[in-house]
C-alpha cells in the first residue's frame, strides 16, 4: 500500500506508423507521455501541415456538435432535471466502435439542417414576441371604433391615447375644461387602477393638452398603424400567431428528429475531443529523419502489457525500458489494495503526494469510515445509505469517481450501523421502546451520558493525528533530519506519554502530586528550550520557542477538542429522527385511517430529509478531519498524477472486447 514503482520508456517507430502506435497507446491505457527530454539530441517533432489542419478540422466539428446540442436543449429536447444534470448519461463501447463514432452521423448534414431550422425558429420566435407585444397594446383599445390609421389625427383634430390612475381622472377633465376648452376627454375601460382614455383636441391645443396631462401621471399609448380597427386587428394578430405556432411546431419535429441522435453526437463529440489531443500530443514527440521517439512512463506491473500492445504494430516497435535517474521528477501512481482503492479519490482531492512522500490513503480509508460512521451513528439510516448506495453503484451508468465514492459512503453506512447498536439508536425510535435484545446491545447512551461518546471521538482524534505525526516521523528519519524527528516529533510524543503517565498517577495518588506535576511539565520545559532553535541569538530561541510550545500545546489541545464535532453530529442525527417519530406519532391519532397516511407521510418526509442533511454534513465534516487535523501534521502533497494515455471521457466508458 504505497506509491507505486515507475519506470521511463522510450519507444521508437517509423514514422509510417505513428499513429498505429498512438492507438496501440491509447488501447493499453498505460503509458504517461511527457515531452521529449533530449531535446539537444532528438528536436521536437515539427507538427506536418496535415496535423495542422486535423487539429484544426477537429476543433470545427466539435465546435458543430457543440451548437447542435446546445440547439437540442435550448427547444426542450434535452433532459435537464436534477438528476441528469448530477448523473450524466454513460455510453459503454468498445475501442474500436468508439473509433466508429464519426460513421454513426453524418455531422455536416446535421449540422447544415439544423442551422436553418434555428435561423428559421428564431425568427418565428422573434415574430410571435413582436406580435405578442403587440396584441397586449392592443387589448386595452377594442371599443374604439376608428381604423388605427386614424388614431394620430389629421390637420383639423389630434388624438392621444392615455391610461390615467383612477383617482386622476376627474381632476385631468376638469383641468383640461378650463386650459384647453378645444379638447375632450373619454373614458373606454378600466384595466385595474388605471382608465384608458381617448383625449382629442385641436392642433393648436397639443401645448396645453401635454402640460395639464402631465401633471396627472399618465402613460402614453402607441398603437401600430394599420387600416383596420382595434379589435379587428387584434383578431387578425391572434391568427397570424396561431399560424406561427403551428410553422413552430412543424419545424420541431425536425429538430426532434435530429435530437434522436443526441446520444450518437455527444459520443462523437468525445471523439473528436481525443482526436484532438492525440494531435497536438505528438508536439511531445522526438523526430529523426525517418522515426519518431515518444517518451513517457510506465509502471513496473504493465510494462509486459505495453509491451505486449506495442508488438502488435506491423513493422515493428523499439521499446527501451531504464530506471528513474536523480534528475527525474516522475508523475505518482498510486497503488492500494483493493478495499482501499476507492478511497484514492479523497487524496486526490486533496493533492497527490510526491514522489517520496508516504501514501496516506489506507489510514484515510479506516480514519474516514470510523468518523463517517460515528456521524450518521444510527442502524436504520446506516441500512438506507449502504443499500441505495450499492444499488445505485450497480445499475445506474456512473463513471469510475462516481463510482468509488458510492463506496465510500457505503462503507461509512456500515460502520453507521454498527455505532447505531452501541448506542442504541434504531432509526430515531426511543430507546427505552427497543425491545430488550437491542437495549442489552447498547453500551453507550449519548443522549443521556455524552461525556464517554465525546472522550471516545476525542480519542479517536488524538490517534488519527499521532498517526500523522509518526508519518512525520519517518520521514524525517528516511531523509536524515534526525534532529527534527526527535525534537518536533519527538517531544511530542513525549508529551502525551507523561500525560498518559501522571494523570493516572495522580489520580490514583500513587505518588505525590508535585511528583506527576514534574513528569507532566518535563516535556513542556523541553519544548521551550528546544523548538526555539531555528532563531539565530538567545533571546530570538528563547521567544520562538515560547511561541512554538505554545502553538503546538495548544494546537493540539485545539485538534483533539475539534472531534467532538463527530459526536455532535451523530447526536443531531438521533434527535431529528426522535422528533421525526414523536410527530408522525401526533398525527397518528387524529383519525382512524388519514392519521395513519398522515404519519407514514411524516415518516417518509422527515427521514428522507433527516438522511440527506446529515448525510452531506457526515461527508463534510470528517474531510475536514482529514485535511486539516490529520493532513496539516505531515503530508505536502505536490505530486503530479500518473495519467496515462487513453480515452478521455466523462461519458464514454471503454470496454475491453469480451468483458
């Protein structure tokens, strides 16, 4: 369970065969590809004209599958629900019908076909907006009985159309009696606070017209113009509208079927993406005049694979294998036992370690579970979480990350179980309603007695971190810092050693109390005469050291302290179920057979949210853990992953023939 061993390749063929090779490559998915090393005896590979323009043809179909399935959902045609958009559709292929994926789909068909659909949608779509706004101006207007050419007036009168607030109105026809006698105001219908009003006047009066309304907040109509009256043209607008959604949908049905084929170009997409990359890959070549020179790496278990996937390349393959130099700076693959694989994807969030770092994934493995587990603590739900989880594992299309965390939370869903019978808790119920079996079968009550629940979670801690510490440790010892090793981890030791030492002692007043208080300070005095040692004058030692025992006392005091968090999580998992049970219990009474609906209702609604809640603080919570108490006491990280080369997809999952 550590880092696994790598070596360099180096593999040499003619250059008729390159791509033979890149897809013997990519089929065995074992070789980490770097830039050529020997630049000074091998120049890079100058990229050809045709590669140029692959990479540029392949940038301009993706960029064409890309509209299309943007066209696809942009008209519905495209699942966007919440759990489409967390699980994305996965397409089990091989290899070599993966490579097929271009005949699948005449791209430049669709492509073409759809352009126009969409050039001819939106301006149905812009039409049908036009009329729209439109028909709203003109629903406020049907009882005036004037051709809409009319409204604007002609040399003789003028006419404004005008919505006046309710209480405006009597003030505005009174003023305009009195400033403009050569106009009258008419009321046709309210629409809600306001009145829409036609106003007419003499030429001569618009001046006095406009200020007297402007003093009554009004809103000015425009109507289009047109030889027809307002409620005949409003009629007319709702045909042409009803026309344009029946143009609209017949032009869906194109677009629907094209969107049949949704799945043929995201794989295609994929493709595309990989064909790409595989062209500008070959920037990282070497070149002679008649060869190519890839370099990369390889670990010790697939070397006989690589070379096995190489030998298949007619005209033969030059493989050469050697061991790391001390210049070299190889990508991290890790390497773990089956059941603690899973877990990998927890360090790599954080950061892969370095080439001579320790793997920390098995101690997170055993840490993450416990504190999963002690945070969920309780059997029913513990039960939900590892039989949804398998089962979602095993039948819906995830990718491999996906895939591992299902695990990973299923693993902490067990473990939940087993804290649930310690402490008693049987999806929220009342302990004292158990029946005796499960009762006699918890030795802990968190409710009631939390202080042994929270020494064991802090204990739990204290462990976890002192396994940190003793990674330090040794790798202090590995790279020859003994000095280190000694005083930083050393004392600390130390410390919790004479803790461990006098407090008993004390207790048990097996000696005196000065006695145990001079074995618990031994370590503490020692710390401040030797943390302090990096400072070059006296007072500089004696100050960072005050200030680095200080940190580290209290720091770790602070660390412990911090996982009591597990037990307060658990304890909030119980009792929202408890009040989940008490409530559904309230309901039950209220009659014979709604009160039973009704609690079975509460039951399913408040145990669904009582899982889900505590399930992503149970996630959360114990990363936290793992990346600041336990991580924080040694681990560096910096590596770079071992990525081998291969097909790169989140939605295309490559099958070997016959699996």
């Amino acid at each position: 369970m550590a880092i696994e061993p790598v070596k360099k390749i180096r593999i040499i063929a003619h250059k008729d065969v390159q791509d033979d090779v890149i897809e013997a490559l990519q089929e065995a998915g074992t070789v980490h590809v770097e830039r050529l090393s020997e630049e000074e005896l091998l120049q890079p590979r100058e990229v050809e004209e045709v590669e140029v323009e692959q990479v540029r043809r392949c940038t301009y179909a993706i960029s064409q599958t890309e509209f299309l399935l943007g066209f696809f959902k942009q008209y519905g045609f495209q699942k966007t629900g919440f759990f489409q958009t967390l699980i994305k559709e996965k397409y089990p292929m091989t290899l070599e019908a993966f490579a097929r994926a271009p005949e699948r789909i005449d791209l430049e068909l669709a492509y073409q076909e759809c352009s126009e659909l969409e050039r001819r949608l939106s301006a149905i779509d812009e039409e049908h907006a036009r009329l729209s706004q439109e028909r709203e101006d003109l629903s406020d207007w049907t009882e005036l009985q004037m051709d809409l050419d009319e409204i604007e007036g002609t040399h003789i009168y003028g006419m404004m159309l005008v919505r006046l607030p309710e209480d405006e109105v009597e003030d505005a026809v009174s003023e305009l009696a009195e400033e403009a006698p050569e106009s009258a105001l008419d009321v046709l219908c309210e629409r809600g606070d306001l009145k829409c009003c036609v106003v007419v006047y003499h030429p001569e009066s618009l001046e006095a017209v406009e200020e007297v309304l402007a003093r009554h907040k009004p809103r000015r109509a425009t109507l289009p113009r047109h030889p027809l009256e307002p409620a005949e043209r409003l009629e007319q607008v709702d045909r042409e509208m009803a026309a344009l959604l029946r143009r609209r949908e017949i032009l869906l049905t194109g677009v629907r079927a094209h969107a049949e084929k949704r799945s043929e170009i995201e794989i295609l997409r994929e493709y595309l993406v990989n064909q790409r990359r595989n062209a500008q890959l070959t920037t990282q070549f070497g070149r002679t005049r008649a060869t190519v020179v890839i370099e990369g790496w390889v670990t010790e278990e697939n070397q006989g694979i690589t070379k096995s996937a190489l030998g298949t390349v007619a005209g033969g393959v030059a493989v050469e294998l050697s061991d790391l130099g001390e210049d070299d700076h190889p990508p991290v693959s890790l390497k773990n036992r089956k059941w603690v694989r899973p877990f990998e994807m927890l360090t790599r969030l954080y950061g892969i370690p370095n080439g001579i770092e320790y793997d920390p994934t098995w101690l997170i493995a055993i840490s993450f579970v416990a504190f999963f587990g002690f945070c969920i603590g309780d059997v029913g739900y513990g039960l939900v979480i590892v039989v949804a989880f398998l089962l979602m594992r095993r039948f819906l299309p995830l990718g491999r990350n996906v895939k591992d965390l299902l695990l990973v939370m299923a693993y902490g869903g067990a473990f939940a179980m087993v804290i649930g019978v310690i402490t008693g808790s049987w999806f929220g119920i009342n302990p004292e309603n158990l029946p005796s079996f499960l009762q006699s079968l918890a030795v802990l009550d968190p409710l009631r007695d939390p202080i042994p629940v929270m020494g064991i979670c802090m204990a739990l801690g204290l462990i976890h971190m002192m396994s940190g510490t003793i990674v330090e440790f040794r790798d202090n010892i590995r790279d020859g810092e003994w000095l280190s090793a000694i005083i930083d981890q050393g004392l600390v030791f130390l410390f919790f050693i004479a803790l461990g030492v006098a407090v008993p002692l004390a207790l048990a007043k097996v000696v005196p109390t000065t006695v145990a208080f001079l074995i618990g300070i031994t370590p503490v005095v020692l710390m401040l005469l030797l943390l302090g040692r990096s400072a070059k004058s006296v007072p500089g030692k004696a100050i960072n050291g005050l200030y680095e025992t200080y940190n580290t006392v209290v720091g770790w005091m602070g660390d412990t302290i911090s996982y009591v968090r597990l037990y307060a999580l658990g304890l909030a998992t119980f009792v929202i179920g408890w009040v989940v049970n008490t409530l559904a219990g309230m309901v039950q009474g209220m009659a014979p057979v709604i009160g039973i609906l009704l609690a079975l209702l509460v039951l399913l609604i408040g145990h669904t949210f009582n899982v889900t809640i505590n399930l992503l603080g149970a996630f959360v919570h114990p990363l936290r853990l793992e990346f600041v108490e336990f991580f924080g006491k040694f681990y560096e990280d910096g590596g770079r992953e071992f990525s081998p080369m291969g097909v790169d997809s989140k939605i295309v999952i490559i099958e070997k023939d016959g699996a």
